[in-house]
C-alpha cells in the first residue's frame, strides 16, 4: 500500500486533516488505535457538554420560579 500522507488519531483535527489532504488528491492512511473520533467526541467534551446541558435542564425544570425564562439564563 503507497501512501503520501499518514494522519495519527482521528480526534478534532485527524479527521478534517485527513478528509483535505485526500480531497487535495493525497493519499491517506487515517491509524486510530480506540474509537473514531478520539477522546473529545467519546469519552470527553462532547459527554460531558450533553451531561451538563441535562442537569440544567432538569433543575430549570424543578425550580418553578425559573419557568418563563429560558434553560440557563
């Protein structure tokens, strides 16, 4: 197999880096050893943002004197 380029991890940079090299018409061997997406979509950022959005939600929902605004304001 002939590669020009090898991108290490398909966390928030692997993926769009690999898709613009192929789309410039390099070939690319994307290696991840775990889960596409890395860390940040998996198991960091992305849980935790939704975690936290539903806590939110669930105590605007519990407070009545918080109805009438918006979740979080």
């Amino acid at each position: 197999m002939r590669t020009d380029v090898i991108v290490i991890g398909s966390g928030q940079a692997g993926v769009p880096l690999a898709a613009r090299l192929a789309e410039a018409g390099k070939r690319v061997l994307l290696a991840e050893a775990g889960d596409l997406g890395g860390t940040c979509v998996n198991n960091g950022c992305t849980p935790s943002k939704t975690m936290i959005a539903s806590a939110r939600a669930a105590t605007w929902r519990a407070t009545p004197d918080g109805w009438g605004s918006a979740p979080g304001k």
